[in-house]
C-alpha cells in the first residue's frame, strides 16, 4: 500500500520511498496557477468516515484536477462490495466519481 503522506509502502513486495498525495497534487498544478480551488465535504453514510472533495478548476468551471480524500478510511475500492470490510466508506462509489471526472472531458 502507498501511504498518503508519503514513504515507504506497506508491503514486503516493494521498499520504494513514494510521494504523499500533497506533493504529487502540488506537481499536478504547477504548471496551471490559474486554476481556482473549491472544497467540500462528502459524508451521507453514518460509517466513521468522511470524504473531502478538492476540485481545481478552470475559467470556464471545468474541474481540471479534482483529489478525493477518505478521512478515516482503509484501503478499499471505496463504494465497491468489498469495500466495507475493507475498511471503505459507502460516502462514495469509486468507480462512479472516476467516469464522472472523465465524463467532464470528452
């Protein structure tokens, strides 16, 4: 597993030192300064958890980057039927946010 603020994976497959999520998100929007920042809280299941919702957007309000972050969450396809026992919230289906990203670029 990848840890979210960065280091070694939890796994006796890899020893590789990864990014945290900030750093990698910092690298997605340096070259795009202009991109306006919205945040917003996603969490309609009573489950422990919650889900923050960070879109950048452009001039014309087309998300450009958007990271979602389950707070409290283990590592789970979230939204999937496995996900709860894998310690995944019902706040959010996966699958579904990633083709409503791509939905908005055709």
């Amino acid at each position: 597993m990848v840890p979210y603020d960065g280091g070694k994976g939890d796994s006796s497959l890899t020893q590789t030192d990864f990014a945290s999520v900030a750093s990698v998100e910092a690298a997605f929007l340096r070259p795009f300064p202009m991109l306006a920042r919205t945040e917003r809280v996603v969490d309609p299941a009573l489950d422990g958890m919650r889900t923050v919702e960070r879109n950048y957007t452009d001039a014309q309000g087309r998300v450009q980057v958007r990271i979602l972050t389950v707070e409290g969450g283990g590592h789970a396809w979230h939204g999937s039927r496995r996900s709860v026992r894998q310690g995944g919230t019902r706040d959010i289906d996966a699958t579904a946010e990633v083709l409503r990203f791509f939905a908005q670029h055709p």
